[in-house]
C-alpha cells in the first residue's frame, strides 16, 4: 500500500491511496469463508457451499466492503501521523469504473486545510468592559420589594393604591381564569380609575389592550398563551374577589436577621450596600457576556486568513443530514463562516496560551459549582464525600462533561481576554448601559 499527500494551495490538497490486493485478499478470504459456513443456497447442504459459488455472489460486496475498511483505517493513521491539520474531512474524488479485480486500486481525497495566521490581541481601539452600577432608584426599589414581601397582609374593602386584587377574568367561552395582579402593575390610565374605589363581589368590563406595562402580566391574569397575548384586543369581565394590601415592613433589626442572617446586617446604611453589592453582583453575566462578544466579533473581522470556501460548501453538502442543492450548499456555508473562522481562532488561543481543560480542572470546576449550588439551598458544609459522590454521579454523563467544559474553557477564554487585551473599563447604571450596549 502506498499513501501520499500533494498540496495544491496553502488551503486546498490531495491525498492519494494505492492499495494491493495482497492489502485484502487475506481478510476478504477469511469473510467469505464464514459465509461459506453460514449462506443458505437452495440446491446445497449448509456449510456445503462450493466457495466458487459464494465469490461469484458475494466476492464483489465483501471486497468493497473491507476496501472502503482499510482505507478508512489507514487514511485516518496517515493524517494523524503525518500531523495534518485540515478542515471538516477527507472527500473521496469519485471515480466512474473501478476495477475491482485489479491487483492495484488507487483512490484520491480532496482535503481542506487549516489556516495559518496570527492573532493579534491589541486592538487600536479599546474595548470597553462595562460595569453595572446600582443607582438610588434600584435599590430603594429593592428596598420597597423587600418591605412588601415580608409586609403583614390586610384585607381592603374597597380598592386603593397599591392593592392586590384577586378576581376571575372571563370572556364568552374563551376565557375564564381566576388570578392575582397588583394595582401598580396595571398601564392603563382609565382602567385605574374606574377600579379604585370598587369592592369584593363587584364585576367590571376591561379593555386588556394595553393594561399592563409587562405582556408577561396580561398571559398570566387571563391564562393565554403568548402569541395569543401579542394581538388580542378584547374587553374581558373581572369579577373581584378578594382585595388585600401588604402593610410594608419596618427596616428593623428583626427584618435584616430574616434576609440575611443573624447581625451581618445591622443599620439602613448596610442594607443598602448588601443590596448595592447583590444587584451588581446579578450583572456579571451579562456584561462579560456582552464584553466576550464585542472581543470575538473584534478578532473575526480583524484577524485576516481565508478559509478553503469551495471545499467546505461540498464538505458541508456531503454531510447535511437533509439533500441540499449547490446554491443550499453555499448559503449554509456563508451562514457557518463566522463560527468557522471564530472556532479556528478560539483553538489557536486555547493551544498558544495552554488554556486546555484536562479532567482533574473539570472535576475540580465541578466540584466549585455543586458547592455553591448547595450552599445556596441551606448545605453550607458539605462534607468531601457528599461532594465527591455527586461530582461523580454529574461527569457519568457526556453531555454535561461536554457542557461543563465548554463553559470552563470559555471562562478561562474571557480571563485571557481582561488581562491581555487592551479594554477599558465604564461604569454606568443598568438603564444607561442597556442603552449604550445595546443600541443599534
């Protein structure tokens, strides 16, 4: 057997195989034998077949058969042992007219290769890092959204301020759902006014197109689905039931050991900075995520290489699981080669900068999640078997190893990312940064 590479282009080879019969003919041998032992063949006892009999039947399928094996082995062996460094897979060249019984059969592969370029990490322009802040305006929210949910609940005659009302929203056969909703929550104008003052067993007709500030609230209260809520513009009948109010809580000693704990808060003051920090804290996320992917679309418009275009769409063709024609091809290649260039550059800072995930980082990144997780539903001290056992019990399954992984590597990625790329840092509220950030 004779294997070689010839590479057309930086982007684009060939890799040529030229096989033996000698390579086969003892493994084809050995399967016709079995089947000699085993084919049913009207007119022959079983296990009395003449062998001549079953090359004629057989021969042509089990040569091809342990041909296609062998290639498939030894063409993997070559590109590992040969360090080739490509894209997608090999792509057999068809040929017309084989001939099987050749003493030699010779096969070609299209390949395509990987790229070679430099990533350069400092940017003329700086990125920016975008730090939440919380404002005054959040945290007396907060504050105000503490008092009310460990308030004392009274019940109201009739229908203020800031009241909760339950009530059964109905219309013809279509709707009839009992809920919950608060006054404030509601949009309308109009609406507010003809429901304050109302009493438990009064019913009112309400026009549902833009009662709410949130369409989440008028899915909820009328019991639809979200695309029903989208365009619906109906007047529904509430039929009120109960009105309470939640007296707010006083910031005292007692309302800050129920949050938090026993004195680790003591004062307004430290209130307001736990609930300053815990509000900055939710926006973590979120801004790395925004700042990983001004980085990422940074490095795919400004790190120059080419890709092996043509040989990717026929890749991608080959290997679509539904039958896509050469315009389809072309199309889903175009929508890949971000991600494809994005996938080549992410491999090269992983390799260059040694920030591959072996088991021992997984099981130990692992192990920092479950803690966490636990000691947010009260298990502030596990023990190390407890630890060890469900760790075990989660890397038993592929997927979350492959999960988990991505989400390591990624995290080790956007710590490269902050201590060598050149960003800047702002600092802004949630309103303004949702503005700036996200504004086209």
């Amino acid at each position: 057997m004779k294997i070689a590479s010839n590479y057309i282009d930086k982007l684009n080879g060939k890799i040529t195989i030229e096989i033996d019969k000698k390579d086969y003919a003892k493994q084809v041998n050995s399967v016709l034998h079995k089947y000699s032992q085993t084919a049913n063949v009207p007119g022959f006892r079983k296990g009395h077949v003449p062998m001549g009999l079953i090359k004629k039947q057989y021969g042509r399928a089990v040569i091809m058969d342990e041909v296609n094996k062998l290639i498939d082995k030894q063409l993997r062996n070559y590109i590992k042992d040969n360090e080739i460094d490509m894209l997608g897979g090999p792509i057999p060249i068809p040929q017309d007219n084989i001939n099987w019984d050749s003493d030699k059969i010779t096969f070609e592969f299209e390949v395509g290769l990987t790229p070679k370029f430099d990533i350069k990490l400092k940017f003329k322009k700086p990125i920016t890092n975008y730090i939440v802040k919380a404002d005054e305006k959040m945290i007396n929210e907060q504050i105000s959204s503490i008092q009310k949910q460990y308030g004392k609940l009274t019940t109201k005659k009739n229908i203020e301020k800031d009241c909760d009302i339950t009530g059964v929203f109905t219309h013809e056969d279509e709707i009839n759902n009992k809920s919950t909703f608060n006054l404030n929550r509601v949009k309308s104008k109009k609406t507010l006014k003809k429901l304050l003052g109302l009493k438990v067993g009064d019913s009112i007709n309400i026009d549902v197109k833009d009662l709410f500030n949130d369409n989440h609230d008028l899915i909820q209260v009328l019991g639809i689905s979200n695309d029903r809520a989208k365009d619906i513009d109906i007047e529904v009948n509430l039929n009120i039931d109960e009105i309470n109010y939640k007296e707010p809580a006083d910031l005292d000693q007692e309302l800050f050991d129920k949050i938090y704990g026993k004195g680790i808060v003591k004062n307004v003051t430290e209130l307001k900075k736990k609930i300053s920090d815990d509000i900055e804290k939710q926006f973590v996320n979120q801004t790395d995520q925004k700042l990983m992917n001004d980085i990422i679309e940074h490095l795919i418009e400004n790190t120059k290489f080419k890709l092996p275009s043509e040989f990717l769409t026929k890749w991608i063709k080959i290997n679509s699981e539904k039958k896509l024609s050469d315009d389809e091809a072309k199309e889903e290649y175009k929508k890949s080669e971000k991600g494809m260039k994005y996938q080549l550059i992410e491999s090269k800072l992983v390799t260059d900068n040694n920030l591959q995930v072996n088991f021992d980082d997984l099981k130990s990144y692992t192990r920092d999640l479950i803690k966490a997780q636990m000691n947010q539903y009260g298990q502030s001290n596990p023990s190390d078997k407890e630890l060890d056992d469900v760790v075990a019990r989660v890397l038993q399954n592929k997927d979350e190893i492959k999960r988990l992984t991505e989400q390591l590597t990624s995290n080790r990625i956007l710590t490269f990312f902050k201590e060598n790329t050149n960003v800047k840092t702002k600092e802004l509220s949630y309103e303004k940064f949702i503005k700036e950030a996200y504004s086209s």
